[in-house]
C-alpha cells in the first residue's frame, strides 16, 4: 500500500520523466507496480502502453496492456518492437538488473529511448530513515532494494547492454538522490 509520501515521489518521479515520451509512441513500462500509475498517466498520448509487475493485475484496452511477471530475465516482447522502455524507480529492486537492461536493448527500435529512474546510493540512509523510523514511506518498497546505483555504474551497464557512451545522458534530481538516465538506442 502507498502512503501519501509515496504517491508525492511517484508523481515527481512522473514529472520528471513524462516529457521524454514521445506522442504516438509504443512504450513498455518495466516494474509499472501494483497501479500502473505512469501508463495511465500517459495513455491519452501513446499509441500502446504494456506494462510487466508481478504485483499488477492482468488487463487489456485499446492502449494499456498489463501483464503479471517476476522481472528477472527476458522480456516477453519481440526483437525492436517498441519505441520507449521505463524502468521507474524499478532496476534497484531487480536481481538481475544487466539482464534486464540487456532485456530493455533488445526490445527496443532503432533510435528509441530507455529511461531510467533509480535513488543514488546518498538516499539509501534517508530513504530507510522515512520508511523504518518514521514509517511515512513503504517499509516493503524500502526493504526490497536490492543496490543503490550510481549514475556512472548504470552508464557502464548500459554500454555493456549495448547503448553507445554518447547516447547516454545522466541527470540527477531532488538534491542528488535520484538519477535519472535517458538512453537512445
């Protein structure tokens, strides 16, 4: 369950990233949670939206297809078939996070755009201090960050996956806690 701290850095987080989707795009949220929040957000402006969780509930319309999965290692989309994979606050809870942006690569067309959203390591104290003594944000959302990366770890891992160095950019947001990383096939 979110609390209302949550749901404030699920919107900024949105915020943030919502202008790099281009209209009329096919997009593929990975880890789209429980509610697809950033899907419907941006549903009245993609041409297909397909999310992957393992906490969300099957369901199809005319634009947002959400399918239950445990994100580890393949994508069940085919080769170049989408224009923008998410990955929003999602790769510091994957076990396997190489496989997945090698996963985001793959299924990406020519000249589309990752972006990626992940707290640096400077917000683990702060994060685990809001959700274990405060109690104001997802003690299960904290608990189950697997890393803390930062920015310059998730450039490597994306030259590794396949993105070329100057097709990488690197952003951060709120006072340097947050990374946000925009990657263009």
């Amino acid at each position: 369950m979110n609390s209302f701290f949550d749901k404030i850095f699920r919107f900024l987080r949105t915020q943030k990233v919502i202008k790099y989707v281009p209209k009329n795009s096919i997009v593929c949220d990975i880890g789209c949670g429980e509610d697809p929040y950033f899907l419907k957000k941006i549903s009245k402006f993609i041409k297909k939206g397909v999310g992957f969780d393992r906490k969300v509930k099957e369901y199809k319309d005319s634009v947002i297809e959400l399918k239950k999965l445990k994100i580890e290692n393949k994508i069940p989309l085919e080769k170049e078939s989408v224009e923008v994979v998410t990955l929003l606050a999602v790769i510091e809870h994957l076990n396997n996070p190489q496989e997945i942006l090698n996963e985001s690569f793959r299924i990406l067309k020519n000249n589309g755009v990752l972006i990626l959203t992940t707290p640096t390591p400077l917000s683990k104290p702060i994060l685990e201090f809001l959700a274990f003594k405060m109690k104001l944000i997802s003690r299960d959302e904290i608990k189950d960050h697997k890393n803390y990366f930062w920015p310059r770890k998730i450039e490597e891992m994306l030259i590794k996956a396949g993105f070329k160095k100057e097709k990488i950019k690197i952003n951060f947001f709120e006072f340097f806690l947050n990374s946000l990383i925009i990657a263009r096939k």
